[in-house]
C-alpha cells in the first residue's frame, strides 16, 4: 500500500516496501497488492543513439522491475527517455511480490522484465510466453554477521543463522554451501527462518541472531545502522564469490537479468534497441553508483528511496552484462546444483532451449 500521486513531469508511482527484494529471489508471498507505474513521455527533443535498425514506434514500452537497486537500469532508460528511438512513451512498472511478476508477464502487461533468474525459469516451465534476453545480476546476497569470531562457512558450525524465506534461492544456495564445506545444514547449524527480510533484518539487530543471510539493500541498510555500535554487523562472505571458489573456478551465479514477454518478443529491432540501452544501463549503474542512488531518491522521489543506502547497496551488487546465449552454460549449471536441494526452485527441471532469446 501507499500514497499515489502524478507530479508536474508526468511520474507516477507509489511508496513501496524494501524488503521485497529479498523475496524476488523465489520466496513464497501472501501479498498481492496492485503494481507501481511510473511513466515518463519520451522528450520530443530528444536525440538518442539508436544502434539498431529502423522500428516502427511503438505507442507505449513498459518496462518492469522490483523495488530497490535492481530497478537502476530500467529507471535510467525511463528517466533518460533511452528508448525513445523504438517508443512514443516509456513507463516503468514496479512489481512488489513474485504472484504480481507472474500476472503481469501472464497478462503481457509489460513488454521488458527485470526478474530473477529462477523466477523466470519457472514461469517458463509453467508455460508462460517469455524470452530471457541478459543476465546482469551476478550477487546480491550476503552471509553478514556481529559475531567476530564467524570468518567462513566453517566457523558457523554450532551456531544459528537468520535465514528468510525458506527454499528461496538465496536460502538453497546457502544450504548448498554449507554442504559443500563439510557441515551439515540439520544438525550442524541451526537455521532460524524469518518470514521476511525485514524480519530477518530485526531479529539480527535485536540479538536474536548474531549471524545472517541477507540480500542487498537490506544487507546495507543492517551494516549501515549498526557501524557505530559495539556489535557491528560486517560481511562475511559474497554469495557469488563463495559459490565459485567452491563450484570451480568459472562456476559464475547468474542471479538476475531481463526477460522480453509476448508482447514484443517477435519485434527484433525492439528487442535489439532495448538490449543494446540496457547493457549501457547496467554499465553505467556499475560505475556510477552515487549518481544511480541520487537517480531513485530524486527522480522518482515517491518510491521513499534513500540516494545514499541505494547508493552503497548498489556497490555491494555484481553487476555484469551477459547476454541470454553466452550465459546459457553458467545458467544451466546454477540451475542443476540448485535442484540438487531444491527442484522446484526453478520450476522442476531445466528450462528447454525456447527460454533463450533469438533473434
């Protein structure tokens, strides 16, 4: 819920809830409540660069994402009006649980979807119409801990870790991890699940847990608040950088990326503008982080984000251009060690060649 409101350059959005974020990594909802639209006219004097051949414009280009840091690329090309040389207007659609993701791709309500990768992977295998076009999120997830003396996996044993959403990815990756280091995630350590990332967060500053698995922005916001205490909350361990140095070495965690849905996936020179913009998105997003902050706080000033928090959770997040092809392998043996633990966490079986874009 929150306040809805359209400001003198055509924005509208509504106040939304960090701690989705989390949950776009595949942990179940209860929640269903309408989705946020920001739209933004393309300026009439704008002059974008446009590296694909001629399209016919499209009358209006929705694009979809979650709150918090993963939506800076799609708001950069909304706010910047980057697409404007496929549409007449460009709008941003902000999805606040994984139900509300599925009906608007079920719905072809939007046309470019930022989602994570398992998410996606499911409403494939479940028969939905859409395309993977990039991965672009390579971590977001955090072991964060006040404990000093918790330095890896190992050091945890005998312990309990604050964990929310049971069997998300970020929960069957954390399992997965433990294994792979020897311990047992049943009986070596105990895993206090949170209903959400908000509760998660409140059980670690509360003391209830020294120890947790936190994504960003909440992982941020948790050290952010605590760096003046006695019991600062530090990084332990990146998720990303774990994984590999356990898997092998190319053994790359594909978290997040875009999605074309019906609605424009048999448009190949929409498809091919949008992929080229987005990829000068996300590179720009990683190496402009205060200014990518500094975009949500006072662009779309209704999303109640803090520039500064975005901004430090953003530096924290992997970010990396790969498009659907060439992250086909890395995708296809996260999935596998993923379903070791968890099959239906991405949907119950490998999703066939159809889920990667072609042109």
């Amino acid at each position: 819920m929150g306040i809805r409101r359209r400001d003198a350059v055509g924005v509208t959005v509504v106040l939304l809830f960090l701690a989705v974020v989390a949950a776009a990594c595949g942990g179940a909802t209860t929640t269903t409540a309408p989705a946020t639209t920001t739209t933004v006219a393309s300026s009439t004097t704008a002059s974008p660069t446009t590296t694909t051949p001629a399209a016919t414009k499209l009358p209006k280009l929705t694009l979809v994402a979650p709150p918090g840091p993963m939506a800076m690329p799609m708001a950069y090309l909304v706010t910047n009006n980057s697409l404007a040389a496929v549409a007449e207007t460009t709008e941003l659609i902000i999805w606040e649980n994984p139900e509300q993701l599925k009906a608007i791709v079920a719905g072809e309500q939007g046309h470019f979807v930022t989602v994570p990768s398992n998410n996606a992977a499911i409403f494939y295998n479940r028969g939905l119409p859409l395309k993977l076009l990039d991965i672009s999120v390579w971590n977001i997830t955090y072991l964060v801990s006040a404990d000093p003396d918790v330095k890896a996996l190992t050091d945890l044993r005998g312990k309990d870790v604050v964990v929310s959403f049971q069997s998300s990815v970020p929960d069957v990756m954390f399992r997965s991890m433990l294994v792979k280091s020897g311990l047992d995630p049943a009986s070596d350590v105990t895993i206090k699940y949170a209903a959400d990332p908000t509760q998660a967060a409140q059980m670690l500053l509360s003391g209830q847990s020294k120890s947790a698995v936190l994504s960003e922005a909440v992982a941020t916001s948790v050290i952010l608040k605590t760096k003046d205490g006695s019991n600062p909350v530090r990084r332990v361990l990146d998720f990303g950088s774990s994984w590999e140095a356990l898997y092998g070495v190319g053994s790359r965690t594909p978290i997040a990326g875009t999605c074309a849905t019906a609605a424009v996936s048999d448009k190949p020179a929409v498809v091919a503008e949008f992929k080229s913009q987005y990829e000068k998105a996300v590179e720009w997003t990683a190496a402009n982080p205060k200014e990518a902050g500094d975009l949500l706080e006072t662009q779309l000033p209704q999303l109640g984000l803090n520039g500064a928090l975005m901004a430090e959770s953003s530096s924290n997040i992997k970010w990396d251009f790969v498009s659907a092809p060439d992250a086909h392998a890395d995708l296809e043996a996260f999935y596998t060690q993923l379903q070791v633990l968890s099959p239906e966490v991405v949907g119950g079986k490998l999703p066939d060649d159809g889920f990667y874009y072609k042109p």
